[in-house]
C-alpha cells in the first residue's frame, strides 16, 4: 500500500500544469506584424547570431496599438510589452527568436523593410501580453 502514495503523488503533480491550463481557458494566440518606430536598420542580410539581435533592437509599434521594446543581449533578445511586461527571447534558427515556452514567436522578415518583424504571442482581450493565468 505504502508504495502507491509516491506514485499517485507523481501522478498529481504531473497533472497539475494540465489542469491549471484548463482552468485559464481559451486565450487567443495574435499574430502581428510591427514595425521599428524612427531609423530602420542597415537593410543588409543577416542571418544570426549577435549582428541579428543588434538589427531587431529597437521600439516597435504593433498592428494592434501596443508597442514592443527589443533589447540585443547579444545572441538573444529581451522583448518588453508595453513596459511592462519582459520575456526572454532566444535564437532558435535563421531569422527567429521564441520564449523558453515557446508561447512567444518572434520572426525578422529581411526580405522586406528592414525594420519589419512579425510576433506571435498570447494575448487578452485587450492584446496585451497574456502568459499563465495572468
């Protein structure tokens, strides 16, 4: 009898991050497309690495009123939402940053305007960042 409290234990806490999903219910994912606000970048191609997160730092204005702050942290990047709000972001191909979640995509589009990028994350009602129950 003893040796099924560890497992049930194991089992609850496995389901733990399942259940509190279905408790946060639906919440809908945005996909935007935000520009730079002032000066674009070098308009040259980059493909990673440290010179790719140097190019996409800056303020962006998104398609939904709310504005992104990209911060280089060389290879990586720090997105900030609306001031409030910061999420890690790292490199994970050409052109693409996501969340260790992988709840927030971020993807630097060098075949158009330079200072373009396109970002998808959850988000309320009200388009801010939404991440957990929060």
């Amino acid at each position: 009898m003893r040796s099924i409290y560890p497992l049930v234990a194991a089992a609850c806490l496995l389901a733990a991050p399942l259940a509190s999903a279905v408790e946060c219910g639906g919440g809908g994912m945005v996909n935007l497309v935000a520009q730079r606000e002032g000066a674009g970048g070098s308009g040259g191609f980059i493909s990673t690495g440290a010179q790719l997160s140097a190019e996409v730092a800056g303020t962006y204005a998104l398609s939904n009123g709310r504005r992104l702050e990209l911060s280089d942290l060389q290879h990586d990047v720090l997105a900030t939402f609306d001031n409030r709000r910061r999420v890690f972001l790292e490199e994970v191909g050409p052109h693409r940053y996501a969340s260790h979640r992988g709840d927030v995509q971020l993807t630097w589009m060098p075949e158009g305007r330079p200072d373009t990028i396109l970002l998808s994350y959850p988000a309320d009602s009200k388009g801010r960042l939404r991440r957990g129950c929060s």
